[in-house]
C-alpha cells in the first residue's frame, strides 16, 4: 500500500495516538476495559519491553494487541503496526486490513462509550503530556476517514 505524505503523516499520528487511548483503557479507574470487554491476555515474553497482549475474535476478525502496536488478521490476511514510522510497514499490504483495523478501532470507541462514559475518551486524550491533536470526536472522525479512504483504494 503507497499513501501520500499528508495520508501517511496523518495516519502516524492517528495511531499515536490510538495506541495512547488504548494504553488509557488498559488503566481505566474502574479496571482495565480489554479485561471487561473478555479480551484475552498473554503476558509478555520474560524480558519483553512490551506489555501483555490483549486479543481478541470478532466476526471473522482477529486482533491483538500490546503497548508496541496491533495486528489484525483475517482469512490468512494479517496486518501489524508498530508504532513510529509506517511507511515501510504498510508496504506491500492491502488497503483492506487497513481498513479493517479502522473499523475495528470505530467499533471499540463506540463500545468504550457506552461502558465508560461518552467523556472517558477526551478525559484520556487530555491527559497526555502533549496535547492531543484530536478529542475523541475528532479521533473516531479521522478513523471514519480512514475506513472510507481505504475501502475506495
């Protein structure tokens, strides 16, 4: 998959900042959200610089994911980011498991909503060091974006 350089830069600091709320959720107040979803966890390898890794099988789709990043697979398709630069990551990959980890992540924010509140998103967001480009709005907007972007290529 090739992006321009304004797709890839905004999709970099999309998952960013993704991967900051997931690691928020993993730290609600009221425990951890992958644990009250029914994810499962695999503890990390002993002498991982990662945390453990919380999957789970929606629909066909399965996703994993842990402090470094997600992968996502679905009919022997598999698609993983780490976070940093994506460009090389996403070369040779089809847009369609992007766009199934975009529509994932929608579906997870909608579901995170509806257990801990339409605020826990931007209380999360605004708990960054760095302030977030996005509030949770703007957050799940550019994912929609994504989806249709990749769906269309």
């Amino acid at each position: 998959m090739r992006l321009d350089a304004s797709a890839l830069t905004r999709l970099e600091r999309v998952f960013d900042l993704q991967m900051w709320a997931f690691g928020c959720d993993a730290r609600h107040p009221d425990g951890n959200l992958f644990a009250r979803r029914g994810m499962r966890c695999a503890p990390p390898a002993p002498g991982a610089a990662t945390s453990s890794t919380w999957s789970e099988l929606r629909a066909g789709l399965h996703v994993a994911l842990c402090s470094t990043g997600v992968d996502v697979a679905r009919e022997g398709r598999t698609l993983s980011l780490q976070r940093g630069p994506l460009e090389r990551q996403l070369r040779g990959q089809p847009p369609a498991m992007l766009s199934e980890l975009a529509m994932w992540i929608l579906r997870w924010e909608a579901w995170v909503d509806a257990v801990a509140g339409a605020t826990w998103r931007d209380e999360a967001l605004a708990s960054r060091r760095r302030p977030a480009p996005w509030n949770g709005a703007g957050l799940r907007s550019e994912w929609s974006r994504f989806v249709r972007d990749f769906a269309a290529t």
